[in-house]
C-alpha cells in the first residue's frame, strides 16, 4: 500500500489547495522570475505612431455608390421623393379596411374593403389597388408602395371586453 493512500481524503484536498494557492501567489508576485523576456525595454518616453490626415473626398467621387446601391434590388437608384401633387392623388390609406388575409403553401391573397364604396377586393401580390402595389402580404398585414412610399394596411385587432351576449340571446 503506498503512503498516498493511508493518509485520510480531506488532508489531501487541502494538501492539493494549498500547493495551488501556493504556485498561484509565484505567478502572480514574481513575474519576472516566471516569464522573462529575451530583451529587457528600459522604460522610457512612449512610442508615438504618426497617423496620417484623412482626405475627405467630395460628393461627386461616391457617384457609383449612390447611383447603383448595393443593397437595393437590380442596385436600382433610390426613388425621388413623391411630390406633394403626387401624395395628394392617392386616397388616404384609412379609406380602407383590411378584412382577411388567406395563406397557405399555393396561395397568399387579401382582402380589403374600400369603406366608402362598401365593397371588398381580392388582392394578390403584384396586385394594384388605387395607385398603390401590393408588395407582400402577410399574417400581419399588407404591404403596399406607390408615389406616398412604403406604407402597411394592418389588421385591425378586436377591442377587449366589447363581446357580450344579451341574456335573452341563445
């Protein structure tokens, strides 16, 4: 049997913790005894790295980049901004009402009410409603553009506390 052995488990976890606390202290107090460098630096002024002046270019040198964007579909140039006769041609978007949206792996289509007309559409994507296009149409939502930009015909959620059934209904 050796003489590891006889001694109790406890007594040599501490044995263990002490001589790694012990060769932790040697590392961290005597650095230059552990890990010393080939080349001893004497201390003196800092090192100062000259950083050269940054040329600003003028505008018309990142014409490439503005008339071909990169994260733009085909790098097609940003649209202008619609005009103001442009917006005012389009009716405002809370003249309609989305009423459903069916989605399924053959099909995407919505369905929206012009309110005043008091009659719905069926939309699909590519679709034109009134001046504006129908981009995507999701479980959220549809997605439309036209002269006014980018816009959302949200589905309009149902108010809280307002289902009841009258006591004489069944």
């Amino acid at each position: 049997m050796t003489r590891l052995a006889s001694h109790h488990p406890l007594t040599i976890a501490l044995s263990a913790l002490a001589a790694t606390g012990l060769i932790a202290s040697i590392f961290t107090a005597l650095p230059s005894l552990v890990w010393t460098s080939g080349s001893a630096r004497a201390a003196g002024p800092p090192i100062r790295v000259a950083i050269p002046q940054i040329v600003q270019r003028p505008y018309e040198y990142y014409a490439a980049i503005t008339d071909r964007p990169l994260f733009n579909p085909g790098r097609q140039k940003d649209p202008s901004p619609p005009s103001a006769a442009a917006l005012a041609q389009l009716p405002p978007l809370d003249t309609y009402r989305l009423v459903g949206i069916v989605i399924s792996k053959e099909i995407k289509l919505a369905l929206v009410e012009r309110k005043a007309a008091q009659q719905i559409v069926t939309l699909h994507q590519g679709d034109m409603l009134d001046g504006r296009r129908v981009d995507d149409i999701r479980n959220t939502g549809l997605e439309l553009s036209g002269a006014s930009g980018a816009e959302i015909l949200s589905m309009p959620r149902a108010k809280t506390g307002a289902w009841s059934i009258a006591p004489d209904q069944h």
